[in-house]
C-alpha cells in the first residue's frame, strides 16, 4: 500500500512513521508513507500556505491553490482509491472502517490545520472526510499517524500470527479479555486457574466470555451493531 500524507508540518509525522510497526512495515516493502509539505506551493515570498477567512473571524484558513497544486502534481503519477481529508467533522474512524481501508492501493491524506481548509477543495478533490473521535486536535497530522498505524497493521504480513490482527480488541465488536504472564501470583491475587490448565477449548470459552462480560460492563453500545 502506498500512503501520501499531505502536511503543513512534515516533521511531526517522521519520528513516528521511523518507528515500531510502521517502520517494519515499510521495510519489508509492504507500505510507503510519503510526507508532502504544503509550503512548497505556498505563493509569494514567505511560501504562504494561509490566509483570513472570508466573512471574518478568528483563525487561518489552509488556501486552495497550493492544496491544489499539490493534489495535481501528485495525481498526475499515482490513481488514488481516496482522497481523505482529516477533519473532526468527518466521519468517525472505526475498525470496519480501518479494516475496508487497509485494502487499499493508494491512498492520499490531507492534514489540516488552523481553521481547516478550503471548501473548495473539499467539494473538488476530497473523497471522504474522517475524524477520529470527538474532540478537536490542533492539527490533523495526528490523526493521519492514528490512520496510517491502524491501517498499516492490518496489511497482510505486517503482523506475524501471535499478533494477528484478527485477534485484536474490537475486531468482532468485543472488547479483549484480561491478559496475565508470570508470576502466578502478585501481590496476592492469582492468575485464573483456567489459564493454567493447558485446556485449550476451555481457555478459549473463558476468554470468549471474559470479553462479552468487558463489553456489556464497558461498552454495551457495540453490542447493538
Ligand atoms: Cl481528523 N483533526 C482534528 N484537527 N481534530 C480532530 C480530528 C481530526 N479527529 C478528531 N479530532
């Protein structure tokens, strides 16, 4: 899978894309995360990527033609499947969501900033819109990592099987069971007896409804979908 990310503040993406999983991923080929800076078609001497916004108010608008110019530039080489803007009033990310993603080719991710960007380019270029959660971050580089690790890990060969995506938390719309590792006793509480046992089918069954009993205590909300 190939990712563009286009930004205002590249530096904020690097430390993380050069680390843990994504970097993994990236080395064994299987994902390439390209970060564009905006300023290199800001207008004028200082590279402008912003200005007031019409009508008044407080707050940068991120402007059209170098969002544009970029956009262009980079459709003209790559076919995008989406063009995804990070916005807190785009749709909320959820796994299926992450999941329907990582089956992409190509993808492009626009990070705003200040007040957002031009509606005009939302209206001309913008696929879908996503936000990840309800609050406001200051920037969408953020939720761009937030995007890309959750997609990254789920591109086939990133994980090896005892991480497997498919046992994750909410991959079923269940929360995870607790987890223990040695010792067998800390502080004066035990590991469940079950989990010693070596019975396979029952370990299973306990899990399976150590994760129901999380979910309807913490999140009954995903047992309605
Ligand atoms: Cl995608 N961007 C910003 N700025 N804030 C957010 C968000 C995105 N998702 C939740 N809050």
């Amino acid at each position: 899978m190939r990712i563009d990310v286009i930004s205002c503040v590249p530096e904020l993406m690097q430390s993380f894309l050069s680390h843990s999983i994504l970097k993994r991923a990236q080395d064994k080929g299987l994902l390439e995360v390209n970060v564009h800076d905006l300023r290199e078609f800001g207008t004028g001497n200082y590279r402008q990527i912003d200005d007031y916004q019409y009508g008044g108010g407080a707050g940068m608008v991120l402007k059209a033609e170098p969002l544009g110019q970029m956009i262009d530039k980079l459709q003209a080489v790559v076919q995008y499947d989406e063009i995804i803007y990070l916005t807190p009033d785009g749709k909320t990310l959820k796994q299926g969501e992450a999941n329907r993603l990582s089956l992409s080719q190509n993808l492009l991710l626009i990070a705003g900033h200040y007040k957002g960007i031009d509606e005009r380019i939302r209206q001309l270029y913008v696929t879908s819109e996503m936000s990840i959660g309800d609050y406001v971050l200051s920037g969408g580089e953020t939720a761009a990592i937030v995007l890309i690790d959750a997609l990254g890990r789920l591109i086939p060969g990133v994980l090896n099987d005892e991480t497997s995506a498919l046992t994750d938390s909410f991959q079923d719309n269940l929360l995870a069971p607790p987890v223990y590792t040695r010792p067998e006793e800390y502080k004066g509480l035990s590991v469940p007896k079950i989990l010693l046992s070596g019975h396979e089918a029952k370990i299973h069954e306990w899990r399976h409804e150590e994760a129901v009993k999380r979910t309807k205590d913490r999140r009954p909300d995903l047992l309605d979908d």
